[in-house]
C-alpha cells in the first residue's frame, strides 16, 4: 500500500534519519528555525490561569506516539469523580461532547475521536469530553463536579495552570519541526513538574487476548513499527494513517487478499472495528508505573485540595 511506503520514510526521516534524509532535514533548518521563535515567544509570553481545581496533564514534545493514553488510563483510574479532557483529533464532529458520564457512554466512536472511546471504555468510573477548546471543557467539567480533571496532550497550552507530566523520549533526531520530531525544543523539559521515561519510571505489559495461528495486524496508530517487539515474527502487517476510520469495504478488501484467522490490532484500533463482526486478537496494554512516580501525582492533588481548605478558612 503506497501510505505504508510515505509512513516508512515519515518514520524514518523523523525518528532514524538516513544521509539522505538527514540532508533533507538539514534544508528545512531556516523554517525550522521561524517555527522555534514563534514557539518560545509564546511559552515566555504566555501567563496560566488557575481554574480552582488539580488539573493533571499528560504531554510529551514529540510528534508520534509516546504512550501517553495508557499512562493517563493508568494514573486516572486510581480517582474518584474523574473527568478527562481531550481534543479527538480526526472525530467527525466539532462541537463539545460529553463522550461519557461516570462510565456511561454518550456517543459513538465516530463523534468521539478512537482516543477519547478507548480512554471511556477503560475508565467505568470517570467522565470524557472533547473539546478543541480545553478552557469551555475545564468549565463543563467543574459544572459536573468534577473533582479531578486530566488533559491528553496538554504540555504546550501553558495557559492553563496545571501539573505538568511530560512523557520522555530519547531519540537520534532532536530537531523542531519541520526538520525533526520536537514540537517543542528539548530543553522544555525544565516546566514539566514530573518528567517520566520508559523503562525507568514505567513499562509497558502486552498480552494478545484472543491468539490464532494465522493472524494479520490491521492498524492504524503513530509510529506502528513500535509494535513489532510484541508481536509474532513474519506476521503479516497492513498500516493505516493514524486514527484512520476502517470502512467495512476495505477490511473485507484485507481479508479477502490474506485470509487471517483473525484480525491482530490495537485497543484504539479495535473501538473503530468492534461492531464489523469480526474475530479480532486484541494487543492488550497496561502499564506498570513506578509507584514513587504515582505518590507524587497523590501529592499533588493532596496538596491542592489542603491548600484550598487553608485558603477557605482563612477567608472566613
């Protein structure tokens, strides 16, 4: 498929860059360069408001994936009266939607994003809404009563107070956009509040529910050769822009080709097929987080609910 060859050589040039690339790179330094001005102009311009409640994002620098969904699933379903706020990139809707309420779903997957359903289905006890704009969803939010609110990707709307989890990655390629991965340049690490990495303050755990002999991998997520040290070797594999929709077309189109036994795919690929009838093995993640890194979380909700009694009480 000719986007498996353009998200091989997106990969690539971003995450291992060949000379040829590197060289492709090195002449997108001059934009490069506009876009970090901009960048840092607006992160030392910019002033947070705090909106009265213990706001906890989960962000990283870097385009791709990072495993900030299941490290929010992880961290937010150790609370009570839970709302999680995201944008739902590439849902078909545009207006604010409540995904879920206390576990109840609202909508469906093609309104709500595939991130936004996946995070609803595994948090049973907390809220889901999407909104481009963060700020009218903190305020739906508190009008819920919500108590604790996490933003998905987040480290960059430093106009919102808020604690700060910045997701780590060590990679080859350390420029800005367009030339490189960053988002942001490297050195905004210093105003995250915690800084996390993989395989020192979290691992990831992969079990596939559901094993067949002849399973073919059917996904559409960032970054998808990430997945190859879970999967079985010479499995066949067919990738998809990430969040892509599958019609049920061109999945009958797939099976047709190969003939599976099942369908191998991701949790956030499976929202989007669950209702295809199809026999699907699910590639079931959690993560294990250091539990020094789940105290400091505590903490800080802990703190800002103490310092709010302080502030009450001095008040009256």
């Amino acid at each position: 498929m000719k986007f498996e060859n353009l998200n091989s050589w997106i990969e690539g040039y971003f995450y291992n860059p060949s000379i040829l690339q590197r060289a492709v790179s090195i002449l997108f330094l001059p934009l490069t360069a506009i876009y970090c001005t901009v960048v840092i102009t607006k992160r030392v311009l910019c002033k947070s408001k705090d909106f009265d409640i213990p706001i906890i994002s989960i962000g990283n620098l870097t385009v791709g994936g990072s495993g900030k969904t299941p490290f929010l699933i992880e961290v937010a379903k150790r609370y009570e009266d839970v709302f999680v706020i995201l944008r739902g990139y590439k849902r078909e809707s545009k207006d604010i939607i409540i995904v879920s309420k206390n576990g109840e779903i609202l909508t469906d997957v093609k309104k709500s994003g595939d991130e936004a359903m996946l995070i609803a289905k595994s948090l049973p006890k907390a809220s889901v809404i999407v909104s481009k704009d963060r700020i009218k969803a903190i305020r739906l939010a508190k009008e819920n009563k919500a108590k604790v609110i996490f933003l998905d990707d987040a480290f960059h709307r430093c106009e919102i107070k808020k604690f700060d989890i910045l997701i780590k990655r060590n990679l080859k390629n350390s420029f800005c956009l367009p030339s490189g991965p960053y988002r942001e340049p490297k050195s905004f690490e210093k105003y995250a509040d915690l800084v996390v990495e993989e395989g020192k303050d979290f691992k990831r755990v992969v079990n596939i529910l559901n094993p067949t002999k002849n399973m073919l991998l059917v996904t559409a997520i960032a970054n998808p050769k990430r997945l190859d040290k879970y999967i079985p070797k010479n499995i066949k594999k067919i990738y998809f822009e990430d969040h892509h929709f599958f019609t049920k077309e061109e999945i009958k189109e797939i099976i047709n080709k190969f003939h599976p036994t099942s369908l191998l795919v991701t949790q956030k690929d499976a929202v989007k097929l669950e209702n295809f009838n199809l026999n699907l093995s699910i590639l079931d993640l959690k993560l294990k987080i250091d539990r020094n890194i789940l105290k400091k979380i505590d903490k800080y909700i802990k703190d800002y609910y103490a310092k709010e009694n302080t502030d009450s009480s001095n008040a009256s």
